[in-house]
C-alpha cells in the first residue's frame, strides 16, 4: 500500500471521527458514519488492486527471466556448435529446461539388445546408456525414454527410467554442470513390452523430462 495514501486514509478517517463527536443531529451523524464506511470500502478496494498489481508485475518479472536464460541459452549453443540431438516427445514444459535437454545434455553409449531371461527362460529386451551434461546448470530429475523400433521404423514400444532422480533407487545425487552419469558395468535395464517385431539395436533414446536443481 502507498504510504502516502495511507497517511491521507488515517488523516480523513481522525477527521471523520472528530466531525462525529461535534454532529449536533442525526442527520449530520448518519452521515457522516456514511462517508466513514465509504472510505473504508474504497480503501479495501486500492489494497486489492494493488495486490493485483504486485502479483502480475511479478509474473512478467519471471516469464522476462526465463526468456532471458533461454535466449542465453541459444547464444551460448550458437557459440560453442556442438548441440546434442533434438529431444522428440518430450514432457518437458518449462521452455528453459527443454531448450537444456535439447542442447546440453547428451545420451551415450546406447545399446539395445535381446538378453536371457535366466528367471524364465526367455528374451528380453534390455538396454544401457550414459550421460553427460554438458552445460553450465545443475539437473536434480531427468527422465530418458528409450524407444524401440521395427524393421520400418516405427515405434512398437518405449521404456523409461529416471536415473536422476532425488528420491529414486539411485545415488540421489544431482547430474552436475560438466559430470557425466554411468550405468554400473554388466548391468541392463528391461523392456517387458517389447515384442519380437522389434529389430535387434533399432532404438532411440530421448530426455523427456527434466528439471533444474533450485538456486
């Protein structure tokens, strides 16, 4: 609220106050009891139009700095020329954060492959990855979906994991500016839907989500 404003609303209220002390009718007091309670409506009224105002100056004030990280962003991928592959699918909705799992965070190493089930006896899809992060923010939740293909091309089927993750099975810790991320040697992942269409190494892998650690 406006100091001076404020000052104004408590000097007219005292003077309202002390005009109904000196009413010397009923009239004179019922109205001037009339103007009091006008004033303290239009008071209620600038003090929720001023919380409104102070609400959308701040959300301008978030969308400029998120359009400001993003155009940074673009410079620096512009700058340096080595942007990784563009991220299809994705669950991503903050513009920054998609922009940086486009850019700056690469999958490596992907391999797909029929393995033995020894529990069942039968083949099972499995797959491993890698990650580097290669931009300058730190990444606390990424998500990468691997999608499986057939002989055509076309997506039969898709698996997730999230081995960033702070509540996860994982080591919890946030996927740092420059560190990169590796599955444990001889370990693989599953993908229990995938059928026999699917053509042994035609896959894609994707960061479909993704999320900043909090500054």
């Amino acid at each position: 609220m406006n100091k001076n404003y404020k000052v104004s609303f408590i000097f007219v209220s005292l003077l309202i106050l002390s005009l109904l002390t000196a009413c010397t009718s009923k009239d004179e007091l019922t109205s001037a009891k009339q103007e009091l309670e006008k004033l303290k409506s239009d008071y209620k009224t600038v003090s929720a139009d001023l919380e409104k105002v102070k609400k959308t100056a701040a959300e301008f004030q978030q969308q400029n700095k998120d359009l400001t990280d993003q155009l940074d962003l673009y410079r620096e991928n512009n700058s340096n020329g080595n942007a990784a592959e563009t991220v299809s699918e994705s669950a991503i909705s903050n513009p920054v954060e998609k922009e940086y799992a486009e850019n700056f965070v690469e999958i490596n190493n992907l391999e797909t492959k029929w393995h033995e089930d020894i529990l069942y006896g039968n083949k099972v899809a499995g797959y491993t990855f890698d990650l580097k992060n290669k931009g300058k923010k730190d990444v606390e939740y990424l998500t990468v979906t691997v999608y499986f293909k057939d002989k055509s091309g076309s997506t039969i089927a898709e698996a997730s994991l999230t081995p960033i993750n702070p509540s996860g099975i994982f080591d919890n810790d946030p996927l740092k500016a420059n560190y990169s991320w590796k599955m444990d040697t001889g370990i693989y992942y599953q993908a229990k839907d995938v059928s026999k269409e699917w053509v042994e190494g035609s896959a894609e892998a994707v960061i479909t989500e993704l999320r900043f650690v909090k500054e």
